[in-house]
C-alpha cells in the first residue's frame, strides 16, 4: 500500500506462491527444466498484470476489427513478412514450428518460455528486437492484430498464435546466431552494444518489424490509417543503399542485410524462372519491372507474388525512374505524362499509398471517391462486407471460380502468405478500346504496331 498497490491477502499469497515456484526452479538441469522455469515466470508476469489489467484503447481496438480478420484463417507470415530471411536456416526451422502454435496456446507459450529463458534474451530486448505477444497491449502485438475484440474466434486465435510464434522464434533464433556471428568477429557484443542495436535493426527490417523512430508510441494509431505501417518502413529500410554501405553501422549487420537480401531475391527469381522454363504454355511470367506484373508468376488468370508484396515497390520505382509503364492488358508502353491514355507518376504513387491504408481508411476513400483502388464500383454495403472477409478467403474463393490451372498448390503457396490475385483482364472490354487495339496488334503484327504505337506517342 506504501507503494500505492492495492492488493487483497489472497492475492498477496498468490504472489508468493509464484514467486517461490519461480525460485525453486532456477536451478534447471536440461531444456525441460528450463522451459519450466520460463513458464513459472510468465505465469507470475501474468498473474501480476492480470491484478491490475492494460486496457487497450477502445477506438484504435474497434479500427483493427477488419484488419484482424481480413489477415485471418491463413499462416501468412513466412512468406509474408518473413520473406526477407528466405536464405536463412532459422527460416524452415520457424515454419516448421509453427504448426504447433496452431495446435494449441501452450505450445505459443512453451516458445515465449523458451525465448524468455535464453542467454541473449535480455540483450535483445535491450537492443530493441521486436519480439511481440498476445496480451491487452495493443503495441506488442504484430500489426496485423491488433484487436483485442476477437480473439475468441478459433480461426482467427489459431492465425494470431501462428503469427506470432513463427516470427518471434525466427527473429530471436537469426539474433542468436548474429550475435554469435559478431562475437567471433571481435565486435563488442555486450548488453547495450551499438552492435548489438544493428544486429536487432536487421532482423526488424527483414521480418517486417521495423520500428518506426520517435513515434513508435503511435504505431496503434498508425494502424488506423494504413494496413502495416511496420512493414512499410522495414522495406523502405531494405531498399535504403546507406544500411549496406555506412561504416558506422555493424560490420556483422551489414553483412547479414545484404546477404538476407541477395539471398531473397535469388530464391525468388529462381523459382519464378524455373516456373517459367518448367511451366510450358500454362504458365508465364515477365520481366519488364514497369509491368504490374512483374516479379510475380501467372497462371491463366491468378498472378502469384511470392516477394511478399516487395515486387510492387520495384515496379513503382521502376516505373517513375524510367518514366513509362507497360500495360498488362495489351503489353503496350506508354509514357508518363498528362496526356491522353498516359498517366502521371503523382497518380501512381497516390495510388500506391492508397494500397497500403488501413481498412477503415480505404472504406472512407472508397465511399468518397466511388469506386476501389482499382476502379471497381460497389456500394457501401458491399465496401464494408469486404473488410471483414479474410483475404485468403477471398482469394480462393475467386480462384475456385476461375479457370486456372493448379489451384491446390496455388492455394497452399497462398496460405502461407504468396499473394494470389485472380481476375480476367478482358472479361468486361467486349466494346472497350484495349480489346480492339489488341485486335490491331495480332492484324498488323508486332513491329508494325510497335512503330506505329512509337509515332503516335
């Protein structure tokens, strides 16, 4: 009570209970024992939190409604957020893992347990490692979470527990070796190091959990405005030349991002150009980066991303540096410009922002503007009902009406996090000018129309 606490008989005995359970266990022999011990903390931990419970804010609880459940029902972080450590070993050992999480809440808390208990555990949450949970506090939890209000839904339960394991284990098991990495390399590797503050910044940046500098108290706020504001600033970071080549930044962690990246994007490309040469007509790919389809494998009418959403920025990059973008209808290319048929680089850029709000702030953009960031008109009811169908979901569902070939292995690719949309370019053009200039082109053949496009621009 001196201390301003206000806690019963019961409750103060129930304390020493935890705290003496705690204490007998210290003392661990082998990795049961410690896993023990990491349980009997969290239980304590929790216990004490529960006595006098963090409330989250109501409003910025009810924004990640949508979002909670639009990134539910699927195991989308490996190659979702995690794409950028595809390289890596700990990658497959966190996946496998994560079926685990799925299965139950101890086996989440067993890994917490696990993590808690580890040597470098201190000095990564000193180094500010993002390491996250499922408590009531809504800037601890991953972005995609972050409500409270339905956690109760098996679905949605099972896809925040697996979320969060499979991150947790991959960016504290990749800190571990780093830091492992750095000691042999005669880096200071004591808690509080700079060292070890690039080591975190690292696997942040490359599992989508950035932090976002001085306003990192606002990024539940953040989230009422964009989808993933964390993982925004982690592939700005990973596009940024100076963490790759900044003297002052760890030797280590500079090493480690540029091999996370390198690593990724081979994997990547590798995949796609064996899809392509083993694909025949089925399926096809391109490899102009002013082509939204870029970097991504078609199949009939679905496109498969398996950059983990990262393919979009090289377009739009590559679409403003060169000023020209190629349509994916007809495969013509046209200049930026105001012209007409042409487009401006603010319009793409304003709509690459648009992409990336938050449910609720799209649904005010959609109902203002008319239509969807892709043109498409729906009304109000139909906008809402959208922000609270899971995207997997959706994703199938559309798969399943179209004729694509391959859908079971498209769908499990899809689950665990490749984005696949699905949609026929020419299913409305039936009187439109694309389908008729389509039509121009296979008359008139290819360099025929490719001079002729040329004069006209």
């Amino acid at each position: 009570k001196r201390l301003g606490t206000d806690i019963t008989i019961e409750e103060a005995r129930k304390i020493t209970e935890l705290s003496n359970k705690i204490t007998s266990l210290e003392d661990y022999k082998n990795n049961n024992e410690r896993i023990e011990y990491g349980r009997a903390k969290i239980d304590l931990s929790n216990y004490v939190s529960s006595l006098n419970p963090t409330k989250a804010n109501l409003l910025t609880n009810i924004a990640g409604v949508p979002r909670s459940l639009m990134a539910s029902l699927d195991l989308s972080a490996p190659l979702n957020q995690g794409w950028g450590m595809l390289s890596r070993k700990q990658f497959y050992t966190s996946l496998g893992s994560m079926f685990k999480y799925v299965k139950n809440e101890g086996n989440l808390l067993d890994l917490q347990a696990d993590i808690l208990t580890r040597p470098n555990y201190k000095a990564a949450k000193k180094a500010g490692l993002r390491l996250t949970d499922l408590g009531t506090s809504l800037e601890k939890r991953e972005e995609q979470f972050m409500s409270t209000l339905v956690d109760k839904i098996p679905g949605v339960a099972a896809s925040q527990r697996a979320y969060t394991g499979f991150l947790n284990k991959l960016r504290m098991d990749v800190f571990d070796d780093l830091v492992k990495k750095a000691g042999i390399a005669g880096e200071d590797v004591g808690v509080g190091s700079p060292v070890l503050e690039d080591l975190a910044k690292v696997v942040n940046n490359f599992s989508g959990g950035a932090r976002v500098g001085k306003i990192e108290g606002a990024v539940p706020a953040l989230n009422a405005a964009f989808f993933s504001p964390r993982k925004i600033v982690s592939t700005l970071n990973i596009l940024n030349p100076i963490n790759y080549i900044n003297p002052k930044i760890s030797q280590t962690a500079r090493k480690a991002a540029l091999r996370n990246l390198v690593g990724s994007l081979s994997i990547t490309m590798t995949i796609i150009k064996l899809a392509d040469l083993l694909g025949g007509d089925v399926i096809e790919t391109e490899e102009d980066p002013t082509s939204s389809d870029f970097g991504k494998i078609k199949v009939g009418d679905t496109r498969l991303d398996l950059s983990g959403g990262n393919s979009n920025y090289a377009t739009l990059i590559s679409r403003i540096l060169r000023k020209e973008t190629k349509s994916t209808a007809t495969g013509i290319t046209t200049p930026l410009g105001t012209g007409f048929g042409q487009t401006s680089g603010f319009v793409l850029a304003s709509n690459f922002i648009r992409n990336k709000f938050s449910p609720i702030a799209s649904l005010i953009v959609d109902i203002l503007t008319g239509s969807n960031s892709i043109g498409e008109k729906k009304t109000v009811s139909q906008s809402v009902i959208d922000r609270f169908k899971p995207m997997f979901i959706s994703s199938m569902t559309e798969l399943a009406k179209s004729d694509t070939k391959g859908k079971i292995p498209i769908g499990l690719v899809s689950l665990l996090g490749a984005s696949a949309n699905t949609y026929s370019i020419s299913e409305n053009w039936n009187e439109s000018t694309s389908k008729k200039m389509l039509e121009f082109k296979s008359n008139v053949g290819d360099e025929n129309f490719k001079e002729a496009n040329e004069e006209y621009n």
